[in-house]
C-alpha cells in the first residue's frame, strides 16, 4: 500500500521530527547529539511469517538517551483507518519478543492516522489468578490535532505538514473545492518555511497523495504551483511532477521542438519511445511509478502500487536514468541531527 510506503520514508528521513512532534516528552529525553540508528534487521528476526501483510509500519531504533544509557525505540505506526481489536496486543507482542531475544528495554510508540475519534488504544492488560501483565505504550493520533492546526501551520516540522494534509483529507472529503484550497494552502506554506529542497520534494509527495483532487482541479493546482514557483525563483515541484511531463509529453511530440521546457520535452520523448510496451497504461499509474522511481521504491512495491509490470518498470527506470545522467544531481539534504551510520 502506497500510504505505508510515505510513512516508512519519512520515518527514515525525518525520524528527528517525527519524534518532535508527536511524541515531545520521549523527544526531549533522547541524546540527539550521538545520532540514531535504525535495526531493520532486529526487528525483522522477531516478527514472524504470519505478521506479515498486515497494513501498518514498523520501525526499531536504537538511541541513546541523556542519562548516558543506550536504548532501543520500536516506533509502531498504525495506519489503518478504522480500529483494529487486536492492536494493543500486537503492540505488547513485540514489545516482549524484542526484549526476550536481545534483553534490551524497548519503548513503544503508536501514531494512529484512523478516522474513528473515539478509539485510542494505549495499553495491553490481563489478569489471571492474581498475576497482572500490563504494557502500557506511548501514543498520538493524528485526529487529536484538530485544535493545534494554527500550530502546525508555524511549525517547521515536515510531519506538521502530513497532519494538516490529513486533516485536510478528513474535514473536506465531500468539497473538492476546499481540499483545492487547502492544498495550494498547504504548498505556499512549504515555501514560506524555509524547509531545503529535498524535504520540499519529500513532503510534497504525501500532500499531494493525500489531498486527491479531481482532474481538472489537479491542472488548476500544478498551474498555480508554476506561478509560485516562478514568483519565489525556485523549481523544486514543478520541475519533477506529472504537470511537467504532460506538458513535456505534448511538446515533445510536435515537430521541430521549440525551445524551453527543455526538461518536460526530454522527458515526453523518451516516454514516446515507450509507447509501444507501455499502451494502454493509463497516465496515473506512470506518474505513481516514476514518483516511486524517484523515491528508490523497490520495483516489487511499485508493481503492486502502481498495477504495471516488473519488466514496464525497469524499461521506465531505464529511460529515466538515461534522461539524469543528463542533469546534474541534486544534493542530498538529510534530517538535523545526521543518522547514525
């Protein structure tokens, strides 16, 4: 599922920020000057076969905390969007398996994006002939900050931007107009904030999946995104998004090829090229996979998202590695404080 496949990259990314801001009491605790490292591997010895397919995002990560002392994190994201009666045992599933296994304290932590106000799990508890077993977990849900929106639109946190996205999605479901609205809203404010170009490009790609806009509507938006764009004298959306390579995509094929646009032509091109393997493939599922071409999603994942072929991927990527050699790569901007190596 394309919405869990975000949540993991902006983890990874911004696991600073993501800690920030819903989980402030943990957050001020963690010595971020020694850096974090993620145990993919850990955590995937102790989950087994059967844990598998489920829809939510799993993360251990090893911290060290201000007392001095090392701790693992297992950040837990539920994503779901209804409630899920087995939740809180999962939670305290791995909490034991993780500390059985390696006798490392591990503390949990849920983000619960449901849409379902009146459920809001937090712990695990049984009682049988006078011994308790209690887990009791840290946890924020997204729906919680209908009040703080006015927050979030000051605060450079690009998960601030993902909840007001949410929340966007959720109050606005039946107006197209207001999520337009919003959206445009939500991009001028990714400007305004200073954030470096590649968090703009990261943040921007779970905005746009979130708020889902009509087709005329979405137009309207990428046309309004060129104007700011070349009013604030930058080209960080525009030069990677579908807006671009359909219009790429119509220059491209007249004759002579004007000048200008030099990008979205080249890029029209080289998909012309694949006209034939790729007929009948809709203009959607091209823009999913090269947005998750861009991202480095595994082409297995971007199957399954985007409905096209393993083969039709790899003769896209292709075509997209030949058109970047052709640029100059942009630099790589990671989260404050740097990732433990």
């Amino acid at each position: 599922m394309i919405y869990d496949s975000f949540w993991k990259k902006l983890v990874e990314e911004y696991f600073y920020s993501f800690m920030e801001l819903y989980f402030p009491s943990a957050y001020s605790e963690i010595d971020w000057e020694r850096g974090y490292e993620f145990l993919d591997k850990e955590l995937g010895k102790i989950q087994r076969e059967n844990d598998t397919g489920t829809k939510f995002v799993d993360k251990l990560v090893k911290v060290f905390l201000k007392n001095g002392k090392e701790e693992w994190v297992l950040i837990h994201i539920e994503i779901q969007n209804k409630k899920d009666k087995n939740f809180s045992e999962r939670m305290y599933v791995y909490n034991y398996r993780l500390y059985d296994k390696y006798k490392m304290k591990v503390a949990s932590f849920a983000l619960l994006c449901d849409s379902d106000k009146d459920w809001k799990p937090d712990k695990f508890e049984y009682e049988l002939l006078g011994c308790t077993q209690t887990l009791k977990y840290n946890v924020a849900k997204l729906l919680d900050f209908q009040t703080r929106q006015a927050e979030l639109s000051e605060k450079q946190n690009a998960f601030a931007e993902i909840t007001l996205a949410y929340l966007c999605k959720i109050n606005n479901k039946d107006s197209a107009y207001k999520r337009f609205n919003k959206k445009f809203e939500l991009i001028k404010i990714l400007y305004k904030k200073g954030y470096e170009k590649n968090q703009i490009k990261d943040v921007f790609w779970f905005v746009d999946y979130l708020i889902s806009l009509p087709k005329e509507l979405s137009k309207k938006i990428y046309l309004e995104i060129i104007k700011l764009e070349e009013k604030e004298k930058m080209e960080y959306i525009t030069s990677i998004e579908k807006f671009g390579i359909i219009k790429g995509r119509k220059e491209g094929r007249q004759a002579g090829m004007k000048l200008g646009e030099r990008k979205g032509k080249l890029e029209g091109k080289l998909e012309g090229k694949l006209e034939g393997k790729l007929e009948g493939v809709t203009e959607a599922k091209m823009a999913v996979a090269r947005k998750m071409l861009s991202k480095s999603f595994d082409l297995k994942t971007i199957a399954e998202i985007s409905g096209l072929s393993e083969s039709t991927i790899k003769a896209l990527k292709t075509e997209m590695v030949t058109y970047e050699r052709k640029e100059q790569k942009p630099l790589l901007i990671k989260d404050s404080p740097k990732r433990k190596k």
